[in-house]
C-alpha cells in the first residue's frame, strides 16, 4: 500500500472504509482467567464481523495473543508474527482496541507503528481514535502511549504497596508449597509430619556437619522423600536450610527491579535484605540452631570460592567426566577422604554418591591407581613417540588463527558500530520531542551498556590474537616438553593422561579386590585393563 497516496485520498474526503484494503486485527489480553478469555473471545467475533461487513475489504485472519503481558513484546508470538508478516507485504490495515494491546512502552509503540508505515501498513487504534494514516497520528500517538506508559509504572507502584501492607496485616506472602507448612489465605501453619523433617536437616547439617549431598542419601536411606517420592534436591535442601520463615522470622527484599517495563532485577546483597521476627510465621527450628547451620553455610561456601578459577579448578581434577560407570551409564564424581594417614582422592559412582552401596557396586577408584594403570598402558602402545608429538602439535597448529580472531573481530565491530547508529537515532527522537528526557536517558545508558561489552569483547580477541601468535612461536618448546612427559618411566602426569584418554569405562565386574576396566585412548584401539590391588599386577589386552 502507497500510504502517501492513501492519505492524499483521506484528505480528499473519503474514509478508510472506502478504501480497498487487505484487513486484519489484533487482540490480547493480559492474564488468562475466564472472564479475560471472554473478553478476547468477544474482541475476536467482533473484529471479524466489522472487516467482513465491509465491501472495500479483504478480511485476512487475525493474530491473537492470549495471557501476556503488553509490557514487552519478547514473548508476544503472535504480535511478533504479525510484524513479520507485515514486512513480507501480507496485509495492509490492522484494527486494535487501544495503544495498551499493541505495547504500554512509549518507545516501543512508537517504533513498531513507524516501521508498519514503512512496510506500508496503517494501524487503527480503535478506543483511542487514533488512525496511523492520519498525518497528525503520531503526535496524538505519544501523548496516549506516554499515558499508557505511566499507568503500568503507577500499576507497578500500587503493587508494592499492596504488598507492603499485606505483611503489614500479617499475610504471608510468597511460595505456597513451602515444605513444612500449610499455607491457606496467606497464613502459615505448620504441618508436623513435613516439620519432622526440616528439623532432621537442620540437626544433620548444624549438628553432625554432615555435606548436603550426604543429608540428601541418608534422607532416603530412612525412606524420607520428596512431595513427588523422590529423593530430597540438593538445592531444596540449601532452600531449606537458607531461609528465615524456618526460625519465625519474614525475608523480603532480596531482589529489587531496576526497570519496570523489561521486568529487570538485580539481587541484593544479604547485608541489604528486610528481615525481621514476625510473629505470624511459627518456627520450626530455634534461632539458635538456624543461625548455627547459616554460618556454617557460609564458612563452606567461602571455602569453595577460596578454590582458583574455574579453568585452573578443572584443570586440578583431570579425569572428570572421563571416568564411566558401567552399570548405570553415569560419571564418576571426585571425592576426598581423610583418614591418619594423610587424604587420598577417589572416584565414586554418581548414584554410588547419591543413594550408597545398594544402589551401586561399582566400586571407588583412587586417582594414584589411574595414573600407574595409564603409565603402564602407554608404555606399551604409545611406541611411536613422535607420531603422538606430531599429532598434538597439528591439534595446536589447527586452533582457530589469527584470521579466525580478525572475522570476528570484524563482526564484533560491526555489532558496536550499529548500536553508535542506534544511539545517534534515539539522540534524533529526543530532539524531535518524540522521547522525554528520562525516556532518552534509560534507552541511552542500555546502549552504553552493549557497547561496553562489545568493547570488552574486541578487546580479548585482540588479546587471543596475540596469544595464539605467541603460542605459534613456541611450537619448538611445546616439542620438547612432550618428548619429556612421554618418556614414562617416571609415571605419568595426570593432565596428560586426561589428555591423551578418551574414557575409561569401570566394567560391572569390577570389585574392591580388582579392577576391571577399559581403556579409549583418543587414538588407537580400546584397551582392556584387570589391576589386581593386593599384587599390584597388570594385565592388558587389546579389543
């Protein structure tokens, strides 16, 4: 549609209706109770019968949307079909309630209908008398859109509100499944069959130091379940034993939203949340053993984040994921244990370390044990040492270069370079009026935000170019250091061995007095493996 030529005939005298127009509609509501449901039924009935009552146009099925928000348009399926279509030229006029079903965001509003337009495709308003065709609509347009806008942020406000004098009044607020209590017209009772329950976790962890994993088998050993009759979550356990409401106490305030309209939030500092005694809350545990069970929460949390980054925390436990239990098909989990004389790591089956012995008889693996079994392995098949050296430095040889690094460099500032352009035309809306200060300022501090991170992007590609141009240069030593580590009479590292092993499968045969194992090395053929523990024997044989 030529939307210069139709609004040359509007002023001309004729109407929209007599217009030959392909038509269509949209509708939404925004939750999906029945009454809500009615109502979009009704807006769809009617819409269809005014296009098809009109001679001049083509009626073409409308887009509807059912139970979302009109905040965003992220998740608004059918809204977001209807702009595809209009961009591959399927219609020429949408019919809609009011501003609020196309999007309460004034800038939102604004940019779809301006892009209609472009494709040639008006938008009626219906409620809001307001014709995109019309010359004077987008003036008229941001005015309603800015009140639409308001009223979700007044909306937002009276919500809070409403929150806060609910637990004013003694209404708990929150989850209604919250383990050990009842909760029926926001009060909370305690039901003692599930309370038995949070108070054996809290005695487990403040009062044993037993590790929530090892709570969550022993739980199921006494045939404690979950809701659903399965054993307890590890992060149902740390809910539990994290939050307040178990001692009597309300939490609120963990989160704060940033932006009204994209809904998003950032997570407060524990320092920052509103906690406090309420008496409408009855506790489960005393006060002085959640706070025992807290800071002993804390102290193992502080301990794992003590650990180094993550690569250098996977690189310290090289056969992750490599180790496969036969029986269930799972992977072997790292595990330390202490005794007199001194720690020893191991591996153990993941339904092993869930459920225990009867789930699992595959028994644990000691990280020494796999560095002699692989030592001796690769004394036998790894006869070619050069081979092995020139096949890892053709792996290094083919990690992305610096032509890889420089298209996407490119791409990344092609990426910056559109949200400049971005920038530069929301700076035009502002000039224009088109946008309020406060409007300009949050879509311009989102776009300094990308552009930031783009920055930052380009920069470590910059500094990977630089690395795999180093790396390139000190091929010659990586040689050297390969020879070295291959000559394994000295044993064998275990980085190396997870470098150069596949899996290594533990067979359902296996016992505490004997291993039975296989061997997928990343070349080559699998080997078989027995290790007889009391004689520390080997015997290899290829399959």
């Amino acid at each position: 549609m030529n939307v210069w030529k139709v609004r040359g005939e509007l002023r001309g005298g004729k109407t929209v209706f007599d217009l030959p127009l392909r038509v269509t509609f949209y509708a939404r509501v925004s939750t999906d109770k029945d009454e809500q449901l009615n109502s979009l039924e009704n807006q769809v009935q009617y819409y269809t019968e005014l296009i098809q009552s009109k001679p001049n146009w083509t009626y073409i099925e409308g887009y509807i949307d059912e139970g979302i928000s009109g905040t965003s348009t992220k998740k608004r399926d059918s809204f977001n079909r209807m702009i595809r279509d209009a961009r591959a030229g399927r219609f020429d006029f949408i019919i809609t309630k009011e501003i609020s079903r196309f999007s309460r965001s004034t800038l939102d509003s604004i940019q779809y209908t301006q892009e209609l337009l472009e494709q040639g495709v008006g938008v009626l308003f219906q409620n809001d008398n307001i014709n995109t065709l019309d010359t004077d609509s987008e003036f008229r347009l941001v005015v309603m859109a800015g009140v639409a806008q308001d009223e979700v942020r007044k909306l937002s406000e009276r919500l809070k509100f409403g929150f806060r004098q609910a637990v004013k009044n003694g209404h708990v607020l929150g989850n209604d499944k919250l383990w050990g209590y009842d909760k029926k017209d926001c009060v909370l009772t305690v039901n003692e069959e599930e309370a038995r329950v949070v108070r054996r976790i809290f005695d487990l962890y403040a009062n044993r130091q037993m590790g929530i994993r090892r709570i969550s088998r022993t739980l199921y050993d006494e045939g404690v379940t979950s809701r659903q009759g399965n054993a307890f979550n590890v992060l149902t356990i740390r809910h539990i034993l994290s939050n307040p409401k178990y001692k009597g106490w309300y939490c609120a305030g963990k989160s704060q939203t940033v932006d009204y309209r994209s809904r998003r939030k950032v997570f407060l500092d524990e320092s920052e949340w509103v906690m406090y005694p309420d008496p409408s809350i009855p506790a489960i545990v005393s006060e002085e053993l959640w706070d025992r069970a807290n800071a002993l929460y804390r102290r193992r949390s502080q301990q794992m984040l003590a650990h180094k980054s993550a690569a250098d925390f996977h690189n310290r436990y090289p056969y992750s994921g490599k180790i496969i239990c036969e029986e269930h098909g799972t992977s072997f989990h790292r595990q330390v244990l202490k005794s007199a004389r001194g720690e020893r790591e191991v591996w153990q089956c993941r339904v092993y370390r869930d459920r225990g012995r009867a789930a699992c008889s595959a028994p644990q693996v000691e990280t020494a044990e796999l560095d002699r079994i692989v030592s001796r392995l690769f004394g036998r098949v790894v006869e070619d040492r050069e081979a092995v050296v020139e096949a890892v430095l053709d792996i290094l040889r083919s990690l992305p270069g610096e032509q890889d690094r420089g298209r996407d460099a490119r791409r990344v500032e092609e990426e910056l370079g559109a949200v400049r352009a971005k920038k530069d035309r929301l700076l035009e809306l502002s000039i224009q009026g088109a946008v309020t200060t406060a409007e300009f300022r949050q879509r311009n501090d989102g776009f300094n935000r990308q552009a930031r991170a783009l920055e930052e992007r380009l920069g470590q590609l910059r500094a990977e170019e630089e690395r795999e141009r180093q790396t390139h240069g000190r091929l010659e030593e990586i040689r050297t250091a390969l020879e070295r580590e291959l000559d394994f009479e000295r044993g064998v590292d275990s980085a190396l061995a997870s470098a150069i092993l596949d899996r290594i499968v533990v067979k359902k045969d296996s016992t505490k007095a004997e291993l039975h194992l296989e061997l997928y090395p990343k070349s080559g053929g699998p080997w078989r493996a027995v290790f007889n523990r009391a004689e520390d024997s080997f015997c290899f044989t290829p399959f």
